[in-house]
C-alpha cells in the first residue's frame, strides 16, 4: 500500500528543498507550486478568470500573465488573496487528485505531496502523514530575505500573512527541523525515507 506523505510548512522553510531530496531518491512528489504555473498557460481557464477579476493591466502585452505585479497585488491586500485562491485552488485540487490517483493505481510505495496550504485548504483527508518543514522565525525570515532580495519589512509581511509556523509544527505527524546545513537536512530527511520505505 502507498504511504502518501503531505509536505508543508512556511514560505522558505525549505519544502522544495525536501521534495527534492525524496524526488532524488525515486520518490515521487506532486508539486502545488508547479501546478499553479501550469494551469496559467496563455488562453486557460485561469488565465481568463484571472482577467475578468484583476483587469488587463496583470497582463504583459504578448497576453502573458504579469506575476510580478499580480504578486505586488496580492501582497498588499487579503481579499485579493483570497480572490486568487478561489479561482486556482480548485484547479490545482483537481489535477493533484487526479495525479494522486494515478499513482496509487502504479502502487508506488511512498508519494509525495508538497502542499504549501495543506492544512488550510483541508487536503488532509488526501494524506496519510503529515510533514512539516520548520525553522525558528529568525532564520525564516533571513532565508526569505536573501533567497528574493526583498526587505525584512517585506519577508516579514509575507510570513505574517500565512498560518504561524509554530501552530503548524504542533500539526504535523513528522517535524523536520531546517535550521542547520543542507547535509543535515539530507541526513534527516533520508532516515524519514527509510522508515516511510520499511512501513
Ligand atoms: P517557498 O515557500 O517559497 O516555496 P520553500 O519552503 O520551498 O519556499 P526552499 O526554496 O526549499 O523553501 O528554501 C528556501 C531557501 O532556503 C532557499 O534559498 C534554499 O536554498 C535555502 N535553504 C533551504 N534549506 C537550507 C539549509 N538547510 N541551509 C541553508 N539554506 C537552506
């Protein structure tokens, strides 16, 4: 039987990191992230729903979507979040159970899903574990920082902005703790895999 194994935690914890050290292993990871870029694509549903809320003017002129400036509204205000979410969360849903189906069907032993929202938009029914990758605020917002280039004020605003880390560390089935270097993470997260493999 497959072990489908939920990945989550905050903005720059380290979730990509961590699927690609399953994905390195032959383990295979749907990726939320990856599917909200996909389901962009010039002309899709998205895309025209997208325009009807947000205007022409989140658009670059060749008809591609502007992310910079849909970002920069997004970031700004809640509602416009929200607003967001609602035309791309059912979407992406879709295709990730979909592919989770597929997989299953393929038994393979362990899949992954790296979900950035998936304690709030209730995927938990979809997994049978739950794993969260932290690192203590400071170091998150430093990473934040230094992984885009943007200011504490910003990072800070971006942290702030999603569920506390903290609440869903105490969430989790499996805590990953990310604070030290990215040989220790290889380290950690390969002895979750060999149990996930021994179940
Ligand atoms: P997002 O929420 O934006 O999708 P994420 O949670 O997937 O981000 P990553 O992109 O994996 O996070 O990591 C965030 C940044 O921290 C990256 O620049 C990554 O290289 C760095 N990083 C991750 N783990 C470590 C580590 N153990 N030591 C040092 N840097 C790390």
């Amino acid at each position: 039987m497959t072990v489908v194994l939920g990945i989550t935690g905050g903005i720059a914890t380290g979730k990509s990191t961590v699927s690609e050290i399953f994905q390195s292993h032959n383990i295979p990871v749907i990726d939320a992230d990856q599917i909200a870029r996909e389901i962009m694509m010039p002309n899709s549903l998205a895309l025209n729903q997208i325009k009807k809320v947000f205007g022409s003017e989140v658009f670059c002129s060749n008809g591609e979507l502007d992310r910079q400036k849909l970002g920069q509204i997004i970031f700004y205000s809640q509602e416009k979040r929200q607003q967001l979410n609602h035309i791309t969360g059912p979407l992406i849903r879709k295709i990730i159970l979909s592919r989770r189906e597929e997989y299953l069907k393929e038994k393979v032993p362990v899949l992954v899903l790296d979900i950035p929202l998936l304690y709030e938009s209730n995927y938990l029914a979809y997994v049978d574990l739950t794993l969260v990758v932290y690192v203590p605020k400071e170091l998150q917002l430093k990473r934040l920082m230094e992984r885009d280039g943007i200011t504490k004020e910003e990072a800070m605003r971006k942290i702030t902005s999603q569920m506390p880390i903290e609440k869903k560390k105490e969430l989790a089935d499996i805590v990953v703790n990310n604070e030290y270097d990215k040989a220790e993470l290889v380290r950690r997260v390969e002895t979750i895999i060999s149990k996930l493999l021994q179940k």
